[in-house]
C-alpha cells in the first residue's frame, strides 16, 4: 500500500490478521481486566478463557489503550514512511479509546486525523478497509477519512444476546431495560444506534429472534452490494449456519466474513452473542 497515508485502527475491528496484512492496517489493542490481571486483546486472552469466565461470573472489565501506547504506534508507522495518518476508532459512547488516540495524536510526528466512526466489530472494520483502499490508490488523509465516513454512513449492526445481564454489567444498557428482558423472559435483538447498542425488538425465543435477525439484514441489504459480517462468540454453529442462510439470500452479497469477536466486546454481551454488519459497497 501507498506509504503517504497509513491506517490504524483499535482491535475491536476484528478484522482477520491476512487482511491487516495485505492492506497494511495497524491495530491497537485495548485491555481485559480478568481479576487482577490486565491481559491485551488479541494476544493475551482468548475468547474461550473469556467465555468461561463469563459463565463462572469472575470479575471481567475492559479499559481503553493508554495515550501513551497509540503515541508509540504513531511513532512507529512514521518510522515506516508515513507522512499521515487516518486513526479510526470504535464509538466515543462505548470506550474511551478515541479520547486516548485524540491526545496521542497532538504529539504525534506527522498529522494524524483521529475518527469516532460510531461503530464497533466489522462495522468498524469495513470503515478501516474503505480507508486504506482509498491510501493504497494515492488518497489523501482527508480522502481516507472520506471513504470511512461515507462507509460507516451505509452500515448497520444488529445483535442478539441470550441475555442482558452482561451489558447491564458493563454500562452499555439500562438496568430498568435489563431487568425488563429478564422478567418476560424475552430474547432481545440489538442494534447500533448513534454509536450506542440499543434495544430494537424483543423476541420470545432463541429460533425466533435469530430468524428476525437473519431478515433484518437481509431487507437492510435489499438488491444493492453489500459486504456481510457475521460475529458470535461460543456459538459457532449459529453463526455459519446464518452465513449460509445469507449466503443464499442476499442477491448483491460481496464479501462474507465469519469471526468470533474478541474479548473486549464478548465481555459485555457474553456468550451465544451472534450479530450480523451489513455494509454498503
């Protein structure tokens, strides 16, 4: 990829490590707090160790990278010949990470424009892949931010979750919608809303609301292009089972990533999540 403009991006992108590769993505990780051990997405915990902890109700918290951490990435990329820098983030009303790339990026060697995308998991990825794709055919930072934006401007997520605890645990959700779920014994479906994860529908079992959830995507996509992500975490037979299912489905259907999210978002949804990006071309 072109040298001039390079892309970082935070490690609840998810996108696969080839991908990164080949485009030349940088990604920061952020932290899960596991007891008193303070472990780096990615590469000190796995999602497994995470789901059983989960399921055993230990003490599990994430945090955002240090300042400190996104100025040595910034430093490093420079090294490698960058003369800018697009820092793309998830949402500024889910992590403190965009405040901690903004800070780092005032000291940083060369411009570095940092973006709240509004997004989190491939939502969040796709933007990173619409800006180095813009880097890679000579765009300026301010054309690779373009790209981002407009990528984010036609991409939707949308979750299910066995249940609500785990948010209400983490902040993300409302202790009174929480409570709510669990007494009607409902299954909620979820969806990014600006920036934030919001109740959408609630559904009275698993089979239902994973079947609302495939349709959901499937009108959002329509006949357009469109590339699909789909997430879980310890179900990964939902998961490929609704990839083949979309697979069938979406007429304009690009790309189709499968992945199991890492542990900073399995955190704060747990285990059976299963979400779905659908992501304009």
């Amino acid at each position: 990829m072109s040298r001039h403009v390079a892309i970082v991006t935070d490690s609840t992108a998810y996108l696969p490590q080839r991908t990164m590769e080949r485009h030349g993505i940088t990604a920061v990780p952020l932290t899960v707090v596991l007891g008193d051990q303070a472990l780096d997405e990615g590469t000190e915990i796995s999602t497994r160790s995470l789901a059983q902890a989960l399921q055993k109700r230990r003490s599990v918290t994430t945090s955002r990278p240090s300042p400190q951490l996104f100025a040595e990435t910034y430093r490093k990329v420079a090294e490698s010949g960058a003369t800018g820098i697009v820092s793309l983030h998830l949402s500024a009303e889910l992590s403190g990470t965009y405040d901690a790339a903004v800070v780092a990026a005032r000291e940083a060697p060369v411009p570095v424009r940092v973006v709240d995308t509004g997004m989190v998991a491939m939502a969040l990825g796709f933007c990173a892949l619409a800006a180095a794709e813009a880097a890679e055919t000579g765009g300026t930072v301010d054309e690779a931010v373009t790209a981002a934006e407009k990528r984010a401007s036609g991409t939707s997520a949308y979750f299910y979750v066995d249940t609500l605890d785990y948010l209400r645990r983490g902040g993300r959700i409302g202790a009174a919608q929480a409570l709510l779920g669990s007494a009607l014994a409902v299954k909620p479906l979820l969806q990014l809303d600006g920036g934030r994860i919001e109740p959408l529908e609630k559904v009275r079992t698993a089979s239902k609301a994973i079947a609302r959830l495939e349709e959901l995507v499937a009108d959002r996509a329509g006949s357009a292009p469109v590339d699909i992500a789909v997430h879980h975490l310890a179900a990964p037979d939902r998961a490929s089972a609704l990839a083949e299912r979309l697979r069938a489905r979406v007429l304009g259907l690009g790309e189709l990533h499968v992945s199991e999210v890492g542990a900073v978002i399995g955190a704060h949804t747990g285990p059976g999540l299963l979400g779905a990006v659908v992501s304009a071309r």
